[in-house]
C-alpha cells in the first residue's frame, strides 16, 4: 500500500437527479438529512446545485445532486464503469424503523441479503437511484438531528458507508486505488470485494460488484455522475495529480468548488473519480446555523443573481 498520498476516505457522491422539489423531499425530508449548501451547477447556472450531510457537511457524510429535469438529460443505465448503489450508514438496530418511515411513503423497499456482516436494506429514490442503507456499530460520527423530523440518534443517518461500483473486471481498480489512493482490500467474496482506508469503518470504503456480463453504464437521470475521495491538503492532491499523469491518466488541471478544491480522473474500469481537499468547508460563506438556507453563488455569477434565481426550478 502506497502512503504517498493519504486519501482519508470518502469525501461526497454527486448525482444526476431529476426534479428539485422531489430531490428535497427524499433525502432532506424523508431521510433527514442537513441541506448545507443550496448553490448552482458551475457548468449550467439554470441547475441547482444542492449538498447534503450531517450538521457541518464533513467530508465523507456529503451527498449532492443535479435536479435536470426540463433540461433535456434522458434517463441513465445502469451498468459497468458506473457506481451502482450509494449507501449511507445507521445505528444498529435501525432498520426495522426505516423500512417502516420508507413504506409509509410509498416507497418500495427490499432487504438486501447480509455483506461482510453488515446487514441493509435498499430502495429506489424519486430519480431512480438506487439507496442503501447500512446498519452497523462502527460509526462514531455524530448524526444531524433535524427539527420536528421524528427521526432520533437511535436511527438518524451517519453519513455515506460506502458506494458500489460494477466492474467486469475489478484488476486494474484494485491494483490503482491499493498502490496508489490508500486503500486496502478489506473483505472479498466470490463477486464482491470490499476496499477501506485504514479498515472497513463506514464513509472509508468503496466496494466493486463483479459482472463479467453487464452492459455498458451511461450517465443522466437517475445515475451518480462520480465518487470523491477526500485529501487533508492541496500539495497532497497535486503530487497525486503528478503520479496520476505518469501512470498515463487524463487528469484534470485543479478546480475551484469554493468548498473544495478538485481533480477529476477516470479509473481504469471508467467510473469518474474525484479527489477533493478538507478546506475550506462549507462555511466559508454562510454561518454554521444557517447553512442551506440562502442561494450561494460564486463571486463570477454574483452579477446575474436574478437571471439565475429566474431561471430556477421553484422549490419550498
């Protein structure tokens, strides 16, 4: 295992959604997660941009999503070179409060047969992604409590556990992220293998599902457009970004996410990597009690503030 470049673990999921109002409604409503940042796609300023996790939004407990409806993206497929499943990590002993919160709603929920000791259960969101939820006694983070949500430390989500890739032939994945990101293989199976830095704790691991015949996966609705990984500093991420390039990646040059700076690449199996740096966090423009609440924009689209809130989906 490579210590060159200390990935620390997960750092967020990005996912292409479908309607905004819907995308609130599941996972800021339904599962309670914090809306810490509520910002535009830098690519398309008419889109929002919108960040879960836990009360700070630290790195590994951050989910985000595009709302692309009315904007011509078709459906995705899900496939090999694609993350399959997001999972998100819950007490042990949660799941029967779940399965209960999700059914009342209507939505179809199935357990999913016990991995490397870790029982969950799976649905789909309004988007057609695929969410898992994972319970375990190994989460030491603290869980954002949201008002009035009926949802208690007993249940509330930790943060991401891990997500799930579909390779038809995990080799060259594992052989990267074990010589070069810090990961190790921590449990296998016949088609499964489990990856972690510094162990299985959740938010620190990524699995890869086996399937020598799955289709070719292709991004839009209802699929995760990438996974980042998170990195303490951006001397640390820039040394990567060099061995990356001597490996012969396509590496992209540094992008400024205001929360975040990022490099993206393709692993060798095709699903879209990030790594991202700690700093300087989600404050940086909002105070920590109001985080979500107001439209943040980076100072260049500050000037067609109105144009862009025009062109916004209109959301409660």
């Amino acid at each position: 295992m490579s210590t060159s470049h200390p990935v620390l673990g997960l750092h967020h999921v990005t996912a292409t959604a479908d309607a905004a109002q819907e995308d609130l409604d599941f996972f800021r409503d339904l599962l309670g997660l914090r809306l810490v940042k509520k910002t535009v796609n830098f690519d398309n300023h008419n889109v929002f941009h919108f960040y879960y996790g836990n009360e700070s939004g630290k790195p590994g407990t951050i989910w985000t999503t595009f709302p692309y409806r009315g904007w011509g993206v078709p459906v995705g497929a899900k496939g090999a070179g694609q993350i399959r499943t997001t999972a998100f990590s819950v007490p042990a002993g949660s799941l029967d409060f779940w399965r209960a919160r999700l059914t009342r709603t209507g939505v179809d929920v199935r357990d999913q047969p016990p991995r490397f000791g870790d029982e969950s259960i799976e649905c789909v969101d309004p988007s057609g992604l695929v969410i898992e939820l994972v319970a375990n006694d190994r989460d030491r983070r603290t869980a954002w409590l949201a008002p009035d949500s009926g949802i208690g430390p007993d249940a509330a989500i930790r943060g991401l556990f891990s997500v799930t890739m579909i390779h038809r032939n995990p080799e060259p994945t594992v052989d990267l992220m074990t010589s070069l990101l810090n990961f190790k293989v921590v449990h296998q199976s016949e088609r499964r293998i489990r990856l972690g830095v510094g162990g299985d704790e959740p938010g620190k691991t990524m699995e890869i599902a086996i399937d020598p015949a799955a289709p070719t996966g292709r991004n839009g609705l209802g699929t995760v457009h990438h996974v980042a990984m998170a990195i303490a500093e951006s001397s640390e991420q820039l040394r990567l970004r060099s061995d990356l390039l001597r490996r012969g990646l396509h590496v992209t040059d540094v992008r400024d996410r205001q929360y975040f700076q990022s490099i993206y690449f393709r692993e060798p199996g095709g699903v879209l990597f990030e790594v991202a740096t700690v700093q300087p966090g989600f404050a940086t423009d909002e105070a920590p009690d109001l985080l979500g609440q107001a439209l943040k924009l980076p100072p260049w689209e500050e000037p067609y503030r109105a144009e862009i809130e025009a062109g916004l989906a209109k959301i409660r």
